[in-house]
C-alpha cells in the first residue's frame, strides 16, 4: 500500500541529511510493505522555528537533531486523517521497532520528554551527517549463526536491544534477557531469551 500522504512524506524527507534519508527511505518501505500508513510531517527546522517550538513548549533543546537534518516528526494516518492518539496502536508500535532496528532513536523511549511522533537519526552524533552526498542504504544486519545471549557483547547485541526495547549498551544482561523473553512470548517463539537464528530472523 502507498502512503496516503506519499508526495508530502517524500517532499519532507528529500530535505534530510544523507544517511538520515536513507535509512528514512527504507523505513517508508518497510511501512508500505505492511500495509501501515503515516505522514511525516516534519524534517529540518531553522534554528527560528526552534524557538518558536521551545517557546510552544513542544520541543526543549536548541541542540534538537531537527536543526541539523537527522530528525523526522510523524503522525499515524487512520482512514485518510491524522490520528494524534494512534501511537500506541500495534501496527505503529512495529512502526516504530523497525525505525529502532534501522538505527533510530524513538521519542517515546525518552524518560524526561516523551515524543511519540519523533524519530532522529544519531549518525556518528549531533551534526554529523552528511548533504548531497551518495549512500548506500544500511543493509539488513546478518546472522553470524552465534547466539546471541546472556553475556555476549557488542554490535549484534545492541540491535537486538534496539529491536526488543532496551538500552541499546552492547552488553547483554538480565534486564536485555528479560526482554528477549518477553519478545519471544509476544511473537510466539520459545522465550529462552537466547537470540538464536529462529528468533533472530523474526527480529530482522
Ligand atoms: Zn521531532
């Protein structure tokens, strides 16, 4: 299914940083694929219109990754309009862990300001995006055929943490194990917390 609002999405999206698009590219995807529908309403913003926000009380930084073209707003569309309360809506949940497994990081995961519409890209950090420069998408992580479990570290661990909703440190502990149990169970897998390749195809 095309996105309702396609044109617009993609008009806001040209103005992203390089890899920002990219990866915003692909989740459209994604999204189209599963039949899911969104509008992304929101890309870069000048540092005026920042201060406007802040002043508005929607946003609370000058440092928002918005400025530097590595962040997107989106909005749920439920039959052809807008749904501000759609976030917690399944299908947007798995909008949304699909946007973590391609790198970003969700507002709605913040502890001190919760965003649900917002996406941003961290990059290599704040600003560190590229403009017109050619990329190639990010590719679809692949399984190294190593579980991944209680005690593993590093690159694979930290996807996976994205993709089941924990702090995504590198380092596999109780709390990514609780995790990992909890999205086997919700997806039907046997919850052994150990990302094995069943689940990690599942995941990815
Ligand atoms: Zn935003």
């Amino acid at each position: 299914m095309t996105l309702t609002y396609k044109d617009r999405s993609l008009a806001n999206m040209n103005q992203l940083a390089d890899h920002t698009k990219a990866a915003a590219l692909k989740w459209v995807n994604f999204l189209e694929k599963n039949n899911m529908d969104i509008l992304i309403y929101e890309t870069i913003r000048t540092e005026a219109q920042q201060r406007e926000d802040i002043q508005k009380g929607v946003s609370q930084t000058m440092k928002s990754y918005h400025l530097v073209g590595q962040a997107l707003d989106f909005v749920p569309i439920q039959n052809g309009k807008a749904d501000w309360n759609g976030y917690d809506h399944p299908d947007v949940q798995k909008a949304v862990a699909e946007a973590k497994n391609l790198g970003f990081e969700w507002g709605g995961d913040w502890s001190h300001f919760v965003d649900k519409g917002h996406l941003q890209y961290v990059y290599k950090g704040y600003g560190t995006d590229t403009f017109g420069q050619q990329v190639t998408t990010p590719t679809q992580p692949q399984n190294t055929g190593i579980d991944i479990k209680q005690g593993s570290r590093g690159k694979d661990v930290e996807r996976v943490q994205r993709a089941v909703g924990a702090t995504p440190d590198g380092i596999f502990g109780p709390t990514t194990e609780a995790k990992v149990k909890a999205y086997q169970k919700h997806h039907g897998l046997t919850p052994d917390g150990i990302v094995g390749p069943k689940t990690w195809t599942v995941m990815f």
